[in-house]
C-alpha cells in the first residue's frame, strides 16, 4: 500500500464572518481546530523504492470530498482538535513545559540545579513565569551523553518531583527507564518524556499501560551517545513520520489510549541543522498523525549554527524564533523551554496583536 502524507497549505488570517463564511462553502479548513485556516493541500507519496515525491497539490474542498479512505483518515486527524486531558488552553498559543535538569552535565544548564532544593525552587519560579508543565530530568541525554545508572536518576528526581506535590502545574519525568517512570508517577508525575518513545526499556510501555499518566513519544535516531553519528534519512520529514506512526500504533496496539499520547519529532536528536530546519517546516504533517504535538528547541545547537552563537545561553532569541514560527504556522500544542519568562512573554504579545480590532 502506498504511504501518503497530507501538507497543509496557504495560511490565511481573515475575519470571523469570512471564516465561517468560506469554511461552509469548503475554501478553507481550520487546523486541528485552531485559528490557523489553509486553502490547498499538498499530497506527498512514498514510492516503492523508499523516495517520497510531492503528487500534488489541491484546493480544501477536493481533499474534504475525497472518497479515497487513506486521504480521509489523515484529513480527519488534520482537521480535529487532538489534546491530552491535561491540555486546557487558548487555541491561538501553546502550552509552555519548563525544562528543570537536575543533571551536572545537561547542555545548557548542566549542575545548576543539580541540588534538589535548587531544583524544586527553579521549577516553582518557572510555574510563576507562566509554565503549565514542569518536566524534571535526572540524564542528560545530550549528544554524546551516556546513560545514568537508575539509582543515581531516582536520587535526582524523585524528591524533586515530591517537593512539587501539590503545585498548580502539570508534572512531567523525562526518563528512559521504567522504574523511575513508576516510581515518579507515584510520586506525583502524570506526564512521561521519553526520548527513545518507550524503545529504551522493555517494561516501559507495560508501565504506561497500568497508568493514567500521559506519554511523550520521541523520534531520536539512536541512543544519545551515538544518534548524531546516524543522521542518514531519505527524506527526514516523512522518515521521522513513519516512526512516529510507528511507534504511536505500537502503543495503542498494547493498550495505551491515543488519547494519552504526545508526538514529539526530537529536534537534535539524530539531525543535522538543516534536517532540524526541514522538520520544523514541516511540523504540519505530523497532525496527520493524529496526536497533540510537541517540539523542543530550546537553546539547542542547530540555533547556534545557523546564528553562530557557541554559548547555549545566548540562544534565547533564536528560541523564540522558531516557537513562534511553530506556532503560528504549525499549531502545535506544546514547546518545551528553558527561558519560560521570555517564551511566554512573547506569546502573550502576538496573542494581543493578533486578536486586536484595527
């Protein structure tokens, strides 16, 4: 069976009465339910031997009216909302997830909240600077970094993870392993980040399944000590698509609930810049998937390439840069960041400027 992948194309910012106007007549469609509208959409096919090619390009209407079942299936996903039950926000702007390392060796802040009373106290500032989520990670999974022993990581996070009980935000683990998937949930974390989407370790998803907690499935093409020596992809949009796929169907097939389950491409993981700036591109797609989604930018090297900044720190702008470009062309649900001061800051002034009456 041939692969088919849907683009949405032509984004239009117009007025309600034309919106409601030119969605009854099939000029344009609302995406994932959001204030972002298209008018064309591309269709992409993989071919037999691997290669994937733009088919061509339709007016809304041709798609809605499409009797091809493969083309609806995917149409559906790109035009209904998709959101975890903890997801409760505007549709113009995504949910902040402030990241709190607890590790000595994380790229960009690596020892600065290595101790736990430090840890639970930056956590607690980021939730006053705007954070919905606070995701707390006890391995550094950085280029080149190598795996923690679960002993060391349960020292790390768990109390951190205790320490928020009860705070107005929604808490995240970002861990490989599945003891301390458990041991966090039980703790008080109803979100799983996992770099590897449940790969690392084989009890993971059995843990998920005889939880509530919500999952974040990641693309990364290796594990984080070898991924940047395997960037080789035929085309990285759609081979980070398939995985995807691949491993959303996978865990729905062994009973967790796709209501439950994040996407999240793993910008940096396993990529070159320009493979990072091709995604970014073509976040759009991956609603075809049918899952909220969630990308993480933040300070990362890609933005010192292109900006030829060195210190992670710096990189703030470029941060905003592309959150904002996500945002506003790919209505994504979530970004993960380090600087929720600036992140929110920054939704907050394009939220105003694009819903005020001139």
């Amino acid at each position: 069976m041939v692969q088919l992948y849907l683009q949405p194309l032509s984004y239009h910012h117009i007025t309600k009465y034309e919106v409601e106007q030119a969605i009854s007549e099939k000029k344009i469609a609302s995406l994932v339910g959001k204030k972002k509208y298209f008018s064309k959409v591309a269709v992409w096919k993989r071919c037999e031997e691997g290669s994937v090619k733009k088919d061509k390009i339709y007016n809304v209407i041709d798609i809605a009216l499409s009797h091809d079942k493969s083309i609806q299936n995917i149409w559906q996903n790109l035009i209904q909302p998709h959101k975890c039950s903890w997801m409760k926000t505007s549709d113009s702007m995504p949910l902040i997830m402030g990241v709190v390392n607890t590790t000595p060796d994380s790229f960009s802040d690596g020892g600065e909240f290595s101790d736990t009373e430090k840890a639970i106290e930056h956590a607690k500032n980021l939730i006053e600077q705007g954070a919905h989520c606070v995701d707390i990670g006890g391995e550094s999974t950085r280029p080149g970094a190598r795996a923690v022993d679960e002993a060391v990581e349960r020292e790390r996070v768990i109390p951190v993870i205790k320490g928020l009980s009860g705070c107005k935000a929604v808490l995240s683990v970002d861990t490989r392993k599945a003891i301390i998937m458990k041991e966090a949930i039980n703790a008080g974390a109803s979100v799983i980040n996992d770099v590897s989407g449940l790969q690392f370790d084989k009890d993971s998803t059995d843990t998920l399944v005889q939880s509530h907690a919500d999952v974040v499935l990641m693309h990364s093409s290796d594990i984080p000590e070898l991924m940047q020596k395997n960037t080789t992809y035929t085309h990285v949009t759609f081979d980070v698509y398939d995985k995807l796929k691949n491993m959303v169907e996978k865990s729905v097939a062994c009973g967790i609930d796709r209501k439950r389950i994040i996407i999240d491409p793993g910008i940096g993981f396993g990529k070159t810049p320009i493979q990072n700036l091709q995604l970014l591109k073509g976040l759009p797609i991956f609603h075809g998937l049918g899952c909220p989604i969630l990308i993480g930018t933040s300070r990362k090297g890609f933005i010192g390439h292109v900006s030829n900044e060195e210190n992670p720190q710096n990189r703030i702008a470029g941060t905003i840069a592309t959150v904002l470009y996500s945002a506003l062309h790919s209505a994504i649900d979530c970004v993960r960041v380090h600087d929720v001061k600036q992140i929110r800051q920054a939704f907050d002034m394009w939220d105003h400027l694009h819903n005020v009456e001139l």
